[in-house]
C-alpha cells in the first residue's frame, strides 16, 4: 500500500538504523525481462550484503542529512547536487513488476545457476531486508544495476595464491557495486542515482507523462478492458513508436468506437470485445491493433483484393483539375 502523505526518507533511514542488527536479508538476481532468481550466499558474507546494500544507504541518508541533503518528487528531477528523489512504485511499472513477483511468486521462482541461465542475460541485483516491527513484518528493497563488467568467468580467469598463478576456483566472480542506487521502502522509491534508476528499470519520466496523458484522452473516448497487470499508460510508455503515432492524432477527432468496430470487421482484423462492449487489450499487440485502426492504417486493395498494413503514410495534395481519389 501507497502512503497518502510523501515518503519520509530521513525517519525511515534512522528506523532502520536503530534496528540493522536484527535485519535479515535475502539477495535475488533478475534479468532484462525483469524475472528475479533466488541465489544463496555463505554465512561468511552476510556482514558484507548488509554493509554493501543497507548499512550504506542508511548511513548516506543520515550523515548527508546534517549537510542540508533534500529528497524531492521525481517529477521536479533536475540533475541537483545534494538531492535524492522519490517516486511511486506503481508508475514504475518494470520495478512494479519485480517487487510483486518477489511478494506473490515467491515459491515459483527458481534459484539461479550458471548451467541452467545465462548471467550474460541479467540485469541487476535486488536485496530484500526484513525485521520486525510494532504491526508485523516490514520489508524494504535495495536494487543495484549489474554492468557486464562487474563478471570476471573463472574459464578465462586466474587467480593470485600466494607467490604463484592458480586456477580460477568460481564459475563466476562479481565486483558488487558500492555506490547507491536505489531503494524501494513501502510502495516509495528512493532514487540515489538518476541515470542508474532509468536504466535499471527503464523508465522514462517524459514518456510516461505523455502517455499518461494520452491514455486519459483514450480512455475518455473509448472503452477498453486490460487483462491483469496491464495498464495504457504502461504499455505506450514502453512501446515509443506507438506512443509517438498516439501523440501525432486529434483523439477527439477520431473515429467513435462503433465506426472502429466495423473497420476492424471489414479488415478482418480480430478485435475482441467483452460482454460490456469493451475493446479488450491482452497485450501490446492488441493495442498496436486498435492503435492502427484508429489511424486507418489498414486497407483493401481495389485492384487485388488483398488486405494491406500501411507502415508510413504521407498526405497527398488533389491533382490540380482531377477531383480527389481514394487510396
């Protein structure tokens, strides 16, 4: 659940310091398309998975608080030194997404092993921290971007033993980012590392308040059923192309969804419909449909008979004398 007031960052960061010791932890991995593998990690370091992803923030947060440090709305993100930001976590849906796999999937997802993925494919590394409170458990998240870089594979590797070279022991090693990136504290993200946040979960801010824009005047119009999990908005803030063909129409002006139907008929296009008379959206192919169908951007050829898909299209002037023809 999403706090009705603005996160406090500084309250949650002296909390979590009064209590670290009696924090445990759990570390996942997750790839680009946001599915998080459990992975297990030795006694021996859960001192460094504290220190590396909790105790630093934590102590980032509390110490540079005393220097005038401020936390503001992502919106009014300007690059400012001194400065983290906070953002909801349901308009980051990437983010979103991988927090409720973890809270709701848990026993579906797998540990992760070299043999079986390919570390090649994986995006970052979310740790999730536990403690008890007054009302329960609570939990926070902290997420790091894994570049390539970070691997050093033990086929091609070699270690230093003493006065000698030996045999990389591990399948893999991991130079574990130190700095901070991002936290995610009770439907809140605190944002550490603008550019970090933007391509660990690639969200575009700009993007996402056009789309959030046009998705009103899209649904003001027409009616539209999502199936779970998928949102308007969230769809054209990822798919740009489509968020750029939406940007270039006058929704206002465009066909009502009874004329749409029909286009889609005589196209033979299968755009679905619920009990209700919803346009109804699986996925992003069905919205790129409906998209596309709302710019006439399928025809009939007249001299074959074949249905066509038009990828650009540019506006012809009327032959000077000759009245206008259709395509």
């Amino acid at each position: 659940m999403e706090n009705s007031e603005p996160f406090d960052v500084f309250l949650w960061a002296n909390q979590v310091d009064a209590i670290k010791n009696n924090v445990s932890a759990e570390l996942f991995l997750f790839n680009r398309n946001y599915t998080p593998y459990k992975i297990r990690y030795s006694d021996k370091l859960t001192g460094a998975v504290k220190s590396v992803f909790m105790n630093e923030a934590v102590s980032f947060i509390i110490n540079e608080a005393e220097k005038g440090l401020e936390c503001r709305d992502y919106e009014r993100a300007d690059g400012e030194e001194h400065v983290i930001y906070r953002a909801s976590l349901s308009k980051v849906g990437k983010a979103e997404t991988l927090i409720h796999l973890i809270e709701n999937e848990y026993k579906d997802i797998n540990y992760f092993t070299e043999n079986e993925y390919d570390f090649k494919k994986v995006k970052g590394i979310i740790a999730k921290f536990t403690y008890p409170g007054e009302d329960g458990m609570k939990t926070f998240y902290i997420a790091k971007i894994l570049p390539a870089s970070s691997a050093l594979r033990g086929a091609s590797s070699w270690e230093i033993n003493g006065e000698s070279f030996e045999p990389f022991s591990a399948e893999i090693a991991l130079k574990m980012p130190e700095d901070n990136q991002v936290a995610i504290v009770d439907g809140t993200i605190i944002v550490f590392n603008q550019a970090k946040f933007e391509n660990l979960f690639q969200y575009d801010f700009k993007s996402q308040v056009l789309a959030e824009a046009k998705a009103k005047e899209l649904t003001e119009k027409y009616k539209l059923s999502f199936s779970e999990g998928l949102t308007l908005d969230g769809i054209l803030a990822e798919k740009k192309p489509l968020l750029k063909k939406v940007q270039a129409m006058d929704i206002a002006e465009e066909m009502p969804q009874d004329k749409l139907l029909d286009y889609a008929d005589e196209m033979q296009l299968e755009l679905m419909t619920d009990d209700d008379g919803s346009i109804i959206i699986m996925d992003d192919k069905d919205l790129t449909m409906f998209v596309n169908l709302l710019n006439e951007d399928y025809y009939i050829s007249p001299v074959n008979g074949k249905r066509y898909e038009i990828k650009s299209k540019k506006l012809l002037g009327e032959p000077d004398g000759e009245p206008p023809r259709g395509i």
